[in-house]
C-alpha cells in the first residue's frame, strides 16, 4: 500500500459471498496545517457528515461531500476518478469569521434552481446567546443562514466565496442540524430543502421545506419556506408536535400509494409526527381528530435519534420504511405501514423498537453492499476508548445487518450484526509505553474533549469508481488533542496495575483520520486498497540554481496525471511567463526551464519572483530571485 506524506486516509474492504467477512486496515490520514485556510487547519477534528453521491459538475465522475467539522464550517469535495481512486478536488473557503465550531455538521448537494450547476449547501451561523457572538452581530457584514456554493463551469470549482447566503425570516438563534435533505419533495418538478434545525430556544426548534425561484446568484432569485413547523405549542402554529428539538427529517411513501409523507424526529423519547405534501408547495399537519399530532414511540426514555432518519423500502412491496436509532443505546427502530393503513396514526401496529438492537448510535446507511439483492442496514459502531486499546481490543466502527426476508417489524427478519473490525496500528489515537514490575510506570493515551474516536454519518454510494463492487463511505470523528497521563504501580500480589494518578497534556496531534470507504465484492476475497489524491500530494521543488542567471529548472511532482499550469509572476502578482497552460502531464517527476524573458519575450528585471504549480483548484507557490 501506497502510505504518502500527509495525506487523507481511505480505507476498504472486500467480503465473501454473502457473509461480511474482516479485513486490514489500510488508513490514510491527515497532517494538519497550521495555516487556519489550508484544507486541513489547526482545528480540524474528523467529518461530520458524508454526503452523496452527486454528479455536481457533470462530468461524469461521482463525488462525495465531507464536513469539516471544526475547520471553519467548511465542506470538501472528493471525486472517485478511478478505480479505488480518489482526489480531494475542492473546498469550501475558510468561515470561521462567520461560524462556530459546531457548524458544517448537515451537508447536501443538488441543483434547487434547476439550472444544470450542481450546488452544495449547508448552514453557517453562532447563537445569539452563545460566549463570543456579540462581536459577530455587532459586524454589519455578519451573515447566518443558508450558504449556497454552485457550480462555475470550470471543471470541480465551486467558487471562492459563496454563490449567494439565503438568510430566513425569523432566524434562529442558531442554525444546528444533523440531517438535509435535497429532493423534488411535493412533485412540482423543483427541489425543495427540509431539515430539523435544534434552533437554541423553543420557539425555534422547527421543521423546515424551503424553496427557491429563479437562477442562483443571479440576484433576482427569491427564497420561499414552504413549510416551517414547530415542535412547540406556541403561537403561530399551536400545536403541540412533541417537543424536544428538531432534527430528523424525511420524505417517503409510508403507504404505498404514491402521495409522499413528511416524517420528521425530535429529541424527545424518540418523537414523531407525520405530515404529508398534497400539491405543489402545499402540506398538510394533522391536528384535532385528524390524527395523532406526533408520538413518543419509546415513551420511558429520553433519548435521542440524533443523526437523523433514514427512508428506504427494506422489504422491497412498494411502501418505504424508516428507522431512526437511539443514541444512548444503538437501538435501531422502525416505522412500516402497510397499504391502505391511516398513515398519521402513529400506533404500535406501525413501528417496532428495537429491530436491530445495538446497530447504531450515530449514523445509519442502507443498500445492498455485497450485491445478493437484500438489503443491508450499516451503522456506526461504538466509540473506541483507551480502555479497550488498553485490552487488547480491536476498533468496530462499523456494523452491518442484512435483511433476510420477512417483516421489517420482525428482528427475525435481520441476520446477526456482523462487526467490520478495523485492526490497524492505533497509535495516532493512542501512545502507549510498554509495562514492567520494577515499579512505575507512566502510560500515554489520546483523549479529545469530543469523547474518544467514532464512526459519525454514512453515505451508500453504489459502485461510484467503476471497479465493480459497491461503496459506503462513512464520516470519522474525535481524534484528540491531548493525552491522558496514568501513573501506574504494579502489584505483584494479583499481577495487576494500579492506576495511581491520572492527568492531562495538551499536545499536538497531527494525524486525522478523515473518511472511510467500505468496499465489498460478492465473491472472492481481496483487499481494495483505496488511496486519496489531495493537494500536499503535488511537490513542487525549489528552482535550482536559485539565485540564477540566466536560466533555472523548476522541478515538479505529480501524484496522477494531471492538467497543470506553471506561471510566473512578480511580487505584485502581475503574470510574468506562462510556463506550461492547463496541459496534461503524466504522473511522475517533471521539469520546466526559465530563461529569464517575459511572455513578450523581453528580459526580465533582476529581482524577487514567485512561480506557481497550479493543479485543479489548489496550487503550491514558491519564491526565486533572477540576478544579472
């Protein structure tokens, strides 16, 4: 396996037949910058969601959208552009100015002005009320809502501000949600947006359909909500969905009979509530004797569907199930309604707690990876603490159960959960010195302030490189920034150790685990071994002989083959020779003269020049001095 300098990790598997078989861990990981810009800043702690896949600028090639969750509410842009092949094409630009740290969690891509650009959208902006915002509204350029960034028509460029920011009426006090979803929701041939947004405060835990007419970034399109519902009984809408904060939601056809459903999670003891879209930017809440407004389907605890919902006809009759799981427990529940059954009467004919037990707590995904025509359920495994590193214990971040037949309703109708281990050297998560009885002995683990390292969101991508085996990629949280110092005495008497003290240091943690990608075959045994192209993997060298007259190499290293363009400039940034435009070049070391003359074919100046390896939408820039 190919291990680069500082580079984003994959990792795949393929499985036997029907049966999900264990494999090596083949990781590559993130060095982080320590420029706040770069792709991978100071503050950069894993992803929350993965997102796809789209075919946003339409060449064909499929990509997938990665939060950054703590790098400046950003999103980036990875295109499979071969077999087991990925490149880290594009990203958002840097927004910390205008977001917290928790922002750039729920992310999607579409095309909601229907115009052929693909777009990626998620939202950015503080609470009101949070510790450090008031400098952030006392700016009158401070902007939260709806960040929009679409395509430009240069090959993966998404532009380096965004496209345009939609700000709501009645803003939140902050924008929160775990799940988007882009889709055509009411069947008016337009995409519309919803999503469950935790807006800080009971009147602002609402469920939003938004919409928008004309061209993005034209200036004359307009924004519409199609539908804001509150989980709150309080004035304008007064009934009483539940409570709790909202988060999940989805649209899909409980019944079967081709009018789409509104299925929308709260906080609240795993809290429902159905509404159904009837025409054209029109929906329908039940209220009075209509139906039941919402329901706490696990009425004895509070716990959380925190990562949202997912829709997807499991049993394959036309009518599409959901489940949701608790995070507290990784419980998997259903919701499954069958033809002719009142679709708002949320009862216990129409779910099932716990039909997976122990599946997910935090992301859930469904299709039929090993392509034997069931589906499959795939869900993040637990967190992974010091303390089974400390046993000998491998990571499962993964866990998959198969549909077997049956009712959805039945956990019989589930094969057991197989774990995906992930047996890999752990030490970026974990530094440990080996033991002895002489007495003692000091241990190094990580342990981030976010908790120790998981598994977040999926995404089932199908078979997005071409290479005949279906994907799912999944999102990778919680790599540390410090380490957790045990003072251990050993005790000969039971041969145990005694953990005496126990303390913290702040350290830099450069490695990050990023995304993952699961692959798998339907037969045979093999590993995928998965790499990620991205920008530190371009080497641009040092001109030699620097200073020079009259001529200097500029040497150059391409990870793929590649269009580039080497340019000079001078220090006004003013463009002095074109070297090489947007050509290909072959992966592989490469190099290029300077003779010292403009594009005019004038000599230049003695002086400070810059020259530029530009690959994509990154480029890597170094200095030269000319002497004569």
């Amino acid at each position: 396996m190919r291990k680069a300098t500082n580079l984003l990790m994959v990792l795949s598997f393929l499985f036997v037949g029907n049966a999900f078989g264990q494999s090596t861990d083949y990781s590559f990981i993130v060095e982080r910058s320590t420029d706040p810009h770069a792709p991978y800043p100071p503050s950069h702690s894993g992803v929350r969601t993965v997102s796809g896949p789209y075919d946003l600028d339409g060449d064909g090639k499929m990509e997938v959208l990665v939060s950054d969750y703590t790098g400046g509410g950003r999103v980036h842009v990875l295109e499979a552009i071969g077999p087991d092949l990925w490149e880290h094409v594009y990203s958002t630009p840097w927004l910390d100015d205008y977001s917290g740290t928790g922002n750039g969690r729920a992310i999607a891509g579409g095309d909601m002005d229907g115009d052929g650009k693909g777009e990626i959208y998620f939202f950015s902006g503080c609470a009101t009320t949070s510790t450090g915002c008031a400098a952030k509204f006392a700016n009158p350029d401070y902007k939260t809502g709806l960040y929009v960034f679409e395509f430009s028509g240069t090959d993966n460029d998404y532009g380096s501000a965004p496209t345009t920011i939609y700000q709501m009426p009645d803003q939140p006090d902050r924008w929160q949600q775990e799940q988007i979803v882009v889709e055509d929701v009411d069947n008016d041939g337009k995409q519309e947006m919803m999503f469950g947004n935790n807006g800080g405060n009971n009147a602002h835990d609402k469920w939003w359909i938004i919409s928008v007419d004309g061209d993005i970034g034209s200036g004359f399109e307009t924004w519409s909500n199609e539908m804001v519902a509150t989980t709150r009984a309080i004035a304008p809408d007064l009934v009483d969905r539940g409570g709790g904060s909202a988060y999940g939601m989805v649209s899909a056809d409980l019944d079967g009979n081709g009018i789409v459903e509104l299925v929308m999670s709260s906080w609240n003891n795993n809290n429902l509530t159905i509404g159904q879209a009837v025409a054209p930017n029109t929906y329908f809440l039940p209220s009075g004797d209509q139906g039941t407004h919402w329901a706490h389907i696990n009425p004895t605890s509070d716990t959380v569907p925190l990562f949202g919902i997912l829709k997807v006809d499991i049993d394959g009759d036309g009518n599409q199930e959901v489940f949701g799981s608790e995070y507290n427990t990784g419980n998997v529940w259903v919701l499954n309604y069958d033809q002719g059954e009142n679709v708002f009467a949320i009862t216990p004919d129409n779910y099932k707690l716990a039909v997976v037990p122990g599946l997910s707590s935090l992301g859930l995904a469904a299709g039929d990876l090993d392509g034997d025509e069931n589906m499959d359920l795939i869900g993040s495994g637990t967190a992974f603490s010091h303390s089974q590193y400390n046993a000998g214990k491998d990571p499962n971040w993964v866990n998959i159960v198969e549909f077997t037949g049956g009712s959805p309703e039945d956990p019989a109708s589930y094969s057991p959960i197989t774990q995906v281990f992930f047996p890999n050297d752990r030490t970026d998560a974990f530094n440990l010195v080996t033991r002895d009885s002489a007495g003692v002995i000091t241990q190094y683990r990580t342990q981030a302030a976010n908790g120790p390292q998981f598994a977040s969101k999926f995404a089932f991508l199908g078979d997005v490189d071409k290479d005949g085996h279906n994907e799912v990629a999944l999102g990778f949280q919680g790599q540390s920034d410090s380490l957790l110092t045990f003072t251990e005495r050993f005790n000969p008497a039971d041969s145990t150790y005694v953990v005496d003290l126990s303390t913290r240091k702040a350290v830099v943690n450069s490695q990050r685990v990023f995304m993952r990608v699961l692959s798998a075959g339907a037969t045979g045994i093999g590993i995928a071994d998965e790499r990620v192209v991205i920008p530190t993997d371009y080497v641009l060298e040092q001109n030699y002989p620097n200073p020079f007259n009259p001529t200097t190499s500029i040497r150059f290293e391409l990870p793929i083959d590649k269009a580039i363009s080497v340019t000079v400039y001078d220090v006004s940034g003013r463009v002095v020779k074109t070297l090489v435009n947007n050509q290909v070049y072959s992966q592989g070391a490469h190099e290029v003269q300077w003779d010292g003359t403009t594009d005019a074919g004038a000599s230049a100046a003695s002086g400070t020049y810059l020259y530029t390896l530009k690959f994509g939408n990154f480029a890597q820039t170094k200095t030269m001095v000319l002497l004569k």
